[in-house]
C-alpha cells in the first residue's frame, strides 16, 4: 500500500508527489494521461522561483511593462516555466498510474476501468470545481520577430489594458524565439467565450500587420470563485484546494509553496490541514473574494483605472497582494492604499463587494 496516492497530474499534483518522495513516502501519482507535458504556459515571481528546482525556466524577460492610462515598468522578476525540464525533475522515485479516477475517499481511489487502490493518505490535485466567475483567454504563439512591433524580444508585457473590451493582452517570451500573444478576460460571470477573445485579439493585432490565423493556439478557462473546500479525509491541493487567486487566477507558486510544508507533515504524521489552510489564509482568502467581487462590477475604463493604481503601488505592496497567501496584512494595506485612491463610483463598487462576500460567507 502507497503512503501518499495522488489524483491528478497538474503542476500540483507533480509537487506534492515530488516532495513526499524526497522523504521517502512511497508516492504514486493517477490520471488518465500522467506523463503528459501540461499544455498551459506557467508564469512565476521570482521570489517563487526560488522554491523551484534549478535550470527549469524557458525565459524570462528583462522588462516587464504593464499598459493602463500610461506605462507602468513592473520591478519584480518575472519568469515562464519550461514545462518539459520541470517535469523531468519532479516525476523522479514516483510511481505512475495511468486511469480515470471516479471516486476518491479515505480507503483510497476507484477508477473507471473498476480498478482500486490503497492508501494511507489521499489526495485529490484535480483542479478546481464549481464556481460561476471564470478567466479565460485566447492566445496564439509567434516567432519573435513576428510580436516585434508590440513587444521587443527579450521584453514582455504583463497586462495591456488600452482596448474596448475589458480585456488585456498578456504578452511573453517563452523562449526558442518564440511569443504568446494571448487576450485575457480577468474575471467574468459568466465567462466570456473564446469566439469574443479571439475577435478581440484579432482587433488589437490588426493595427500591426498580424494575423491569428495559425493552429499554435492557447485557451485557457478556469472558475475563480471556488469556496474554500471543507475538511476531509481527502485532502485537497492546488486549484483544488482553493489555491486560485480569485482576482488574478495564479495557484502554480502557492502550489510550489506549500508542497514541501505538507508532505512534511503527512511524513510525520501530522494532520495537514493546519498547514494547507491557517487562520491567516482563510482571512486573505475572504479579502481576495471581495477584490473579486469589486472587478467583476467595473467598466473597461474603472478596470483600467483601478489596475493603474495598482501599478503605481510599491512592489512590496503588489507582492504583497499578488503573492502574500497568509499575510492579511499586506493584502489588507494595498486593498486599502487602492480605496483611498480610487473614485468615488469604485469606492461605491468595493464597498458593496465586501458586502455581498460577507452575505455570502454568512449564508454558506
């Protein structure tokens, strides 16, 4: 019987698997394609590269710019995984089993060809589930001399948000000479579908002479408003344990975070859940949900007017914002340092946000 049995083959999933092996917990890892190369592009800060083993980045770019009223340079590392390397590192000592899993409890997993497994711990890294606000986005990838007359090689740009559609353009290396020019709708309930984001990208590409028609697409989909999950003998991780910045839609470096935090407490036998979700993080989990819920309310021109004032935040508070999963504080202080600015209409906006997560909070 395996130590640790681990559904789902994500980023995630592969973390936690990694790191209980390194403790030598016998780990196996179940999905229906475990060895596939993930498809989406991985961004990360460079303080959560550092949890990240070496040489695993297909680029990172010098400039960072972000588009509002005016160019804001972000001063912060920036990078974008090399998915294939990364794998490669993680899948070391970690048994592998190709299935479909259709249940999962405290016994262990079932899979749809009817074959069972044991194991002392659990854990469901299948993604998220449920909600009603989604991103999605709609990219294609050129070479670099093609993305030239918007971005120059080397460079990226983190959000472009000059256009009609409250939408931005996310554009980055990944490396090999090429780019990922992808239309993103942050946050929409319902979500907005990829024909409307293609459209959109299409409209912001034309003025530069480039066309999206090539197969080399991305599309991304994925809720952000999961509930923080309930206490289980399964454990939930990653995306499926609420891992999704609700305002900003990154999981994969809490994900990196954390895995090394909780296989050492299921290695010594400890209840994870302390771990996975303290009191701290279930505050900023609320405070996020609020910020949610205020973008969600907001024209094209008040999104582009609040992401200006994020960006014009010290990068300390935007990392504090971005990245500080248990630190109330610093999310709490640059949530706030943007109120105090924003007009009055957006104030209006946030303040009925609080109200409605706190309804919201109350009836479940």
């Amino acid at each position: 019987m395996p130590d640790v049995m681990i559904a789902g083959a994500g980023p995630s999933g592969w973390a936690l698997a990694a790191h209980c092996a390194r403790l030598g917990l016998q780990t196996a890892i179940v999905a229906p394609h475990p060895l596939r190369t993930w498809p989406a592009t991985y961004g990360l800060w460079g303080d959560e590269l550092a949890m990240l083993p070496p040489d695993v980045t297909a680029a990172e770019p010098k400039v960072i710019r972000a588009y509002t009223n005016k160019t804001h340079v972000i001063a912060r590392r920036y990078a974008i995984l090399n998915n294939e390397r990364l794998m490669a590192v993680l899948t070391k000592n970690v048994t592998v089993i190709t299935g479909r899993v259709v249940k999962a409890d405290h016994k262990g997993l079932e899979l749809a060809d009817g074959r069972t497994f044991a194991a002392k711990t659990v854990v469901n890294a299948m993604g998220s589930r449920g909600g009603t606000a989604e991103q999605t986005a709609y990219g294609i990838i050129v070479p670099e001399e093609v993305a030239a007359p918007i971005v120059a090689p080397g460079e990226a740009i983190f959000m472009d948000w000059r256009g009609d559609h409250n939408t931005f353009l996310y554009a980055m290396p990944l490396g090999q000479g090429k780019v990922l020019l992808e239309e993103t709708a942050l946050a929409r309930r319902p979500a907005m579908d990829f024909r409307t984001l293609r459209e959109a990208l299409r409209e912001r590409l034309a003025p530069y002479g480039i066309k999206i028609d090539t197969p080399d697409v991305e599309r991304v989909r994925f809720p952000l408003d999961v509930p923080k999950p309930k206490r289980e003998p399964v454990l939930p991780f990653g995306a499926a344990a609420g891992f999704v910045h609700p305002a900003a839609g990154y999981s994969v470096g809490e994900a990196f975070r954390l895995a090394p935090r909780i296989a050492a407490a299921i290695a010594a036998g400890e209840d994870p859940w302390p771990a996975l979700w303290p009191s701290r993080a279930r505050f900023v989990h609320f405070l996020r949900h609020c910020g949610l819920e205020a973008l969600l309310s907001l024209s094209a021109t008040e999104t582009r007017d609040f992401f200006e004032l994020f960006f014009d935040l010290p990068p300390d508070a935007q990392r504090g914002y971005l990245s500080g999963r248990d630190d109330p504080g610093a999310t709490f202080a640059a949530m706030f340092r943007i109120f105090r600015k924003a007009s009055g209409r957006v104030r209006l906006v946030c303040a009925k946000s609080v109200i409605v997560r706190v309804r919201n909070v109350n009836s479940g």
